[in-house]
C-alpha cells in the first residue's frame, strides 16, 4: 500500500513542522495543503473579489496554478481570512481534491491539514491529529510573526486563531474534526524535538518496516 501520512489539526499547533521533518525522515514528498487554500483566496483578492462568495472563488480554484502556490504573500491575517472563507465552500474543495490524492502518486506523501484523514485520505496508513491549547499554539504564532517582522498584539493572534478554528470546524464541508482512527498528539508542553520523536513512534508503529 502506498504508505500516505495525513496530519490534521487547527491552526498554529506545529503540522507543518511536524510534517516536514516526518516528511524528510521517511523519504516522501511533503504537501503543505494550507497552501493551496491560501492561494485560492489570494488568487480572488487580487480581483478585488470577496472569498466568500462561492462562484468566485470555485472559478479561483479551477484556475489554480503551480506558480500560485509559491507566492510570498500567502500568509499573514488576510490571507489567513481568505483561505478560511474559501475553504468553507464546497466546490472549491471539489476543485482540490484531484490535485491532492493526485500528490501521493504511487511513491506515497505526508500531507497537512484539517480534513486529510477524514476526507482526501481517508484510508491513510497513520493519521496524526496534533493539538495544542489555544494560549500555546497562540504564542507560537507570535513568535514566528516576530521571526518574520511582522508586528501584531498578542491578543490580536489569539482572536484571530480562535476564529479562524471555529469557522473551521463549524462548516459544513469537511469540517475540522479528528479521525476516528486518528492518533492524538498534543504538543501543548512539547518542544518540536519532542512532537517529531512521539510522532515518528507513532508513524514506525502503524507503518512497520517500511520508516526503517
Ligand atoms: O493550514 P493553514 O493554516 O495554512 O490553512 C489555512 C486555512 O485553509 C485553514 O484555516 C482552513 O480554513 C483551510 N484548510 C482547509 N483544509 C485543509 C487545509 C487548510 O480547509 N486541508
């Protein structure tokens, strides 16, 4: 079986790091999947258009191309908005999902998330629901803002970030919301160290020989 590595989880709570460095020990391809929510709600502001309205952005979405996802403005609290509100629409998750399971071809992939194991992948090999509390992945998201020059109130982070997940898991498309058969790591007091040794456990456990 392909081996596909989905990792779910709100905002903020380490995914992509997590990702990435399980992505890099086990030889697979990485999909940041964030991105491409990111760049459909960019693709609609640079219209002028609004996110939410579903025949604009379903048109984004099928117009996406592989230059979008390289943009450098895909982040920060617009972008963060825009993705959110696209992401909430059901054709525009239609226009996606090719293009993901299409990622995992035949050589498998670790893709991030909120709706991999539930919806893009459900028959994963090992699905990882990664947490942490709100206060955490908050001042996370802070620090990296700060890395990048970005100057934003701490307060500010926290309500965004908590929008941003109840919107999530409140829509009806694909909401975010664990697997049943999803392992929950919660890195709330674990450093990245920590996160990436308790998932690839977790990865060696349900995936056997094949992370070596
Ligand atoms: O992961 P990231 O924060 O970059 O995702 C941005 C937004 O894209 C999320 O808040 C969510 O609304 C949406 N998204 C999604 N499904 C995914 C990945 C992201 O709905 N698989």
């Amino acid at each position: 079986m392909v081996p596909v590595i989905a990792i779910d989880g709100p905002a903020a709570a380490g995914k992509g790091t997590l990702a990435r460095r399980l992505a890099a020990a086990l030889g697979l391809p990485y999909l940041d999947t964030g991105k491409l929510y990111r760049a459909v709600g960019r693709r609609v502001l640079d219209t002028g258009g609004d996110p939410a309205d579903p025949a604009v952005a379903a048109a984004a979405a099928r117009g996406l191309l592989p230059a979008d996802l390289d943009r450098t403005d895909l982040r920060g609290p617009e972008a963060d908005r825009a993705a959110a509100q696209v992401a909430s629409i059901p054709e525009v998750r239609a226009a996606l999902l090719a293009f993901q399971r299409a990622f995992a071809g035949t050589a498998g992939a670790v893709l991030d998330g909120r709706d991999i194991g539930t919806v893009i992948f459900p028959d994963a090999a090992v699905k990882l629901f990664v947490t942490a509390d709100l206060a955490a992945r908050s001042h996370r998201r802070w620090l990296e803002l700060q890395a990048r020059g970005v100057a934003a109130e701490p307060a500010s982070v926290t309500a965004d970030l908590s929008a941003r997940d109840a919107m999530d898991a409140a829509r009806a498309a694909a909401p975010l919301r664990p697997a049943a058969d999803a392992v929950r790591l919660d890195t709330t007091s674990l450093d990245p160290d920590a996160a990436f040794a308790a998932a690839l456990a977790v990865v060696r456990e349900r995936l056997g020989g094949l992370s070596g």
